[in-house]
C-alpha cells in the first residue's frame, strides 16, 4: 500500500482536491489508517483507469459515476463467473457432459 503523497508523485497530473473527490464520491476506496489515506494496488489501477477515462474519453462526473459501478458489476460478473467454471470442471465427466448439453440447447 501506498500513500497519498506516493499516490500524487506517481500521478503527476492528479491534484489532492480532485483525489479527495473522487473518494467522497465513492470511486475510491483507500483504508483509512491514523487519519491518512492508504491506497492499495486495485485503487491505484482505478485511479489511474479514472484518469484516463478523463483525459482519453473526456468522460465528465456524471458519466464516470455510470461507468464504474458497471465495470465493478463486469468484474463481479466475472469472478463469478470463473468460480463456477471451477466448480463445474471439478464434476465428474457425465456431470460436466450434461452442463455442456443444457448450455447447446
């Protein structure tokens, strides 16, 4: 984990005010430890995916607080997704024969 100030040295472009409103607004999640904001790898990855989607497809506010809840939705989906392909491919042959035949229909 990193902090805010790591956070704002590695994304030159981002100003505390912006980041502070992107947390309020709920697209970031960092852990709050003593007062201060620490910020995983997923929130760095998100913070940078919501710099560009800025910059890269002048997305505004309004349209970013569509957008990523359904890339978080895209994303549950496909964990899910993969655990039950997981627990599918664990039954035995005539199990996974008969899913693969429901799934042709």
């Amino acid at each position: 984990m990193i902090d805010e100030t790591e956070l704002l040295r590695t994304m030159r472009e981002l100003r505390r005010e912006t980041l502070h409103v992107w947390i309020e607004r709920g697209w970031l999640s960092p852990v709050r430890e003593d007062g201060d904001f620490r910020f995983r790898d997923i929130d760095v990855a998100r913070a940078r995916l919501i710099e560009e989607f800025r910059r890269d497809l002048a997305l505004g506010d309004d349209a970013l607080d569509v957008v990523l809840p359904l890339i978080d939705q895209l994303h549950g989906l496909r964990r899910e997704l993969r655990r039950m392909a997981e627990a599918v491919s664990a039954e035995p042959d005539e199990v996974r024969q008969r899913i693969a035949a429901a799934l042709r229909r």
